[in-house]
C-alpha cells in the first residue's frame, strides 16, 4: 500500500470498527435514562425508572460518499465476511465527505431521589471526521499517483479539514426539578466527564496548491496554510474535560404542584406529560494531547512531498519527519497541542397521544467554535414515532443526515433490558452499493418503581385507578 493511500485510509476510517451517531431509536425514551442523558442530561430527571443499569451498549455509525462496496448489505459485512467483495470508489467531481462516530457504553447508572437524579457514564469514543476532500485527493488517496488523468495538472484548493479522535470518559450526571406550578414542570441537568485521550490524527489545510508531476512526488508549487496534529496511540496520551448542558419543559396532564417522584404519600402517581421541550449543549470540551504529541503549521513556502522515500509511516512521529523533509520550515512546532470534541447544540419536541404513542423530533447541529483540529458532528434532523410501554417499547426514527440524506431505522427495547436497533434499517436488509452503516444494542437492569409504591399499587388497583394515574 502506497504512504498516501495508507494516509488517507488513516484519517478516513481511524478505527476499523466504528460505533454510535445519536441512536435516536432510544435516545429520547422515557424508560432508557442511561441513554437518554447521552442527548439530554436533564432527561433522566423524573424518567419512568427508579434506577438503572447499563451493563454494556455499543453501536455503530459509518457514512461517506465515496468509498463504497457494491451489491453489499451491512448484514453481509456483520455475518458474512468471507464473502464481501473488494470497494470501489465514487470518483466525480463533488467533494467529499467521511464521518464515523464511536461509542463503546461501558457500566452506567441512573437513579431518581426525590426530585433530583444521579448518575455515573462510561464509554469509549471515537469519531472520524473528513470534512470538503476534494475529489482528486480522494482519488490519489484510493488509487495512488498512478492516476494519469490528474497527473500534471494544477491544483487550488481551500477548506480541507480530516479529523479523528479517540478517547475514554467517565462522567458524573446530575439533575433536578427546580420549578414546578399547576401543569408546568421545569427541570435542569449537567454532565461533567473527564476524558483521556487515546489517539489523535488531523489535518486542517486553508490554502494549498499543487500538482503531481509523476508517479513519485507531490509538488506545492504556491502559499500553503495548513496545520496538523499526530499522537501515538495510547492510553492517556492526552487528558482534558468535557460538559454537557441540558433543559426540558414538561406541559404536564394534571397539576404537579405537590408532585414528588416515586412517593407515596402521592398515592404512587407517575406524572404524565403532554409534550415536552428540551434544549442541550452537547461535548463542550477538550483533550490537551502531551504524549508522543506533534504539532506544527506550513505557511508560505512550497515543498515537494516524495511519495517513494527512505521514510516509512508506521507512526505519528514518521508522519512528522516525513513532512518536516517535504516543507522547508515547520512553524510553532511543539510536542503539545489541543484538540476540541464534536460540540453540538441539539432540540428536542416530544408529543403524548395519552395512549402509549408519543413522536418526537430532534434537532442535532454542529457547532464549531474553533479553526483547529476538532473533530466535527454530523447534522441530523429526525422524527420518531414510537410505542412506549413499560416493558416493551418500538420506535420507527426518520432521519435526515447533513440536513439532506434521508433514512428510516427501527428500533426496540424488550423488558427493560435489551436495546437492539438501527437508525438506518435498509443497509441492514436489502443489498445495495453500500457507502455506510448503523446498529446499536445495549442490555441493562432496571427497576420500575419502589417496593413502597410496589405495595400501594395493589391496593389503587384494586380501587380501580387507571393504569395512566398509576407509576407501573
């Protein structure tokens, strides 16, 4: 394999399995807390458990419009690997794009006390992210400099971001009724999480110009502007910080003035809402990168990158000497460099038809704060409408990716402790040219209600309350 192609590839596809966009089968249900804090911390204030309990959850998410396996199916690649045929590539002339977002969910917990919640998450994350790569560097990447028809030609190109990062959290979550008044119910949540790095890969190119005269070199023939950032993989590599901020708005079916959760002297009522409205701030952090660490930045001289030299890439700080040699002058150059999350604001409507079907529909939007070496979310806007019962709960979630690629998934939650789903079912079931994927799954333990409200309960059934009055 070619140096560039094995570049490419790198920051393309960081990990070679990848997990996890918004799952938004799961992410907004009332019975999964452990998940739903993931989008809005303050959703697991006054959820329909009292605790519960991620054992262990993964999910997966690729998407790109340019590499491809033709006439395959995401079940295929899962069950059947001996027989997936070889990728091919997208070449036109539109840029290109690769995102892939990963979470491993490791033990988690989310429990009610009164009006306040708490609660602890881990996971281990990855996320790659290419971002306006223009098709002829796709196509070098793919193909090597083989390709005659690019040969010799001029290039100018602006805006080439390829990101990917790596990393482990552990958070704590906190959240609370702070205002409740006749049917409104308003409450508030945080997320603190400390991250440590695992790897990091990126580039982030303003300005280059270039051509390839033959089979052997990259020519920058005018002013390039360009950054990047190299660790080695390894645990801990870097260290840093990371928040999430959430609000929701209940409209609630009765009034909640005296309400408390999963209390008694409430006659073990669960308060039911007509809709509700939440707003969050998602992965506001950082992750300063200090091991096996490099950074620097290319302004204004031209270089040669020589694809057949004595230096191999096998690692960060090969990839360093091999551009140190290519540029004349590195600038700022440092073993030390920080690198954002994928910050997004997201918005959440959730509607109650009062007989165990709900819609809902979120908003996920990037946010960009820096022009650095983050990793960027992929916007999605999706609709859900879903059955949610005690124990068994089945979501149908439309989406559209990058505000423009349509998707239908399907999703399910048996007794409180089974998650499996997808946010994009066709890949999964028809064979097609197959350009990206999504399944998650997630087993758990819950508990619904108190042993006291577990008691009462028996005693209001049988004075005929309904089931909509009652905490399950």
């Amino acid at each position: 394999m070619s140096k560039i192609k094995y570049l490419i590839i790198i920051i393309f596809f960081q990990v070679s399995s990848a997990f996890c966009q918004e799952n938004m089968g799961i992410a907004n249900s009332n019975y999964s807390p452990t998940s739903s804090v993931l989008l809005n911390p303050s959703s697991i204030v006054d959820s329909k458990v009292l605790w519960e309990i991620n054992l262990i959850g993964a999910s997966a998410f690729l998407d790109n419009n340019y590499i491809f396996l033709p006439n395959s199916s995401a079940r295929s690649l899962l069950f059947n690997s001996d027989n997936i045929p070889d990728a091919l590539d997208n070449y036109n002339e539109s840029d290109k794009y690769g995102y892939a977002d990963i979470a491993i969910h490791g033990p988690s917990v989310s429990f009610n006390v009164g009006k306040h919640a708490f609660g602890i998450n881990t996971q281990v994350r990855s996320v790659s992210d290419v971002r306006n790569l223009p098709a002829d560097l796709a196509k070098f990447g793919f193909e090597g400099f083989t390709f005659l028809p690019q040969r010799g030609v001029n290039y100018h190109k602006t805006n080439i971001k390829a990101n990917a990062m790596a990393w482990g959290e552990i958070g704590i979550n906190y959240g609370l009724i702070f205002k409740q008044e006749s049917n409104n119910m308003y409450m508030a949540g945080i997320s603190l999480k400390r991250l440590f790095g695992i790897s990091h890969v990126g580039t982030n190119i303003n300005k280059v110009s270039y051509i390839v005269p033959d089979t052997e070199d990259i020519v920058f023939n005018g002013r390039t502007d360009a950054k990047y950032g190299f660790t080695e993989p390894a645990f801990n590599s870097g260290s840093g910080w990371s928040t999430d901020l959430g609000f929701t708005y209940k409209k609630t079916l009765k009034s909640i003035d005296n309400y408390t959760p999963y209390s008694k002297r409430n006659s073990c009522r669960k308060s039911e809402y007509k809709y509700k409205i939440g707003a969050s701030i998602l992965d506001l952090g950082y992750i300063t990168n200090r091991t096996e660490a490099y950074y620097g930045e290319i302004t204004r001289q031209p270089g040669t990158w020589q694809e057949y030299s004595n230096t191999s890439i096998n690692s960060a700080s090969d990839i360093d000497e091999k551009l140190r040699n290519s540029f004349a002058r590195i600038d700022n150059s440092k073993r030390e460099y920080t690198a954002y999350l994928p910050t997004a604001l997201s918005l959440q409507y959730d509607y109650n038809f009062e007989n165990g079907f709900y819609v809902n529909a979120t908003l996920v939007q990037n946010l960009s704060f820096f022009n650095q070496l983050d990793v960027n979310r992929q916007n999605l806007l999706a609709v859900t409408p879903r059955l949610e019962l005690p124990r068994f709960e089945v979501a149908l979630p439309i989406s559209l990716r990058r505000y423009q690629y349509p998707s239908v998934g399907l999703a399910f939650r048996f007794w409180n402790n089974i998650i499996i789903g997808t946010d994009r079912l066709l890949p999964l079931v028809k064979n097609q040219d197959l350009y990206g994927m999504d399944i998650y799954f997630g087993i758990k333990l819950a508990k619904l209600y108190t042993n006291k409200c577990k008691y009462k309960l028996k005693r209001l059934n049988r004075k005929n309350y309904t089931t909509n009055d009652c905490f399950y």
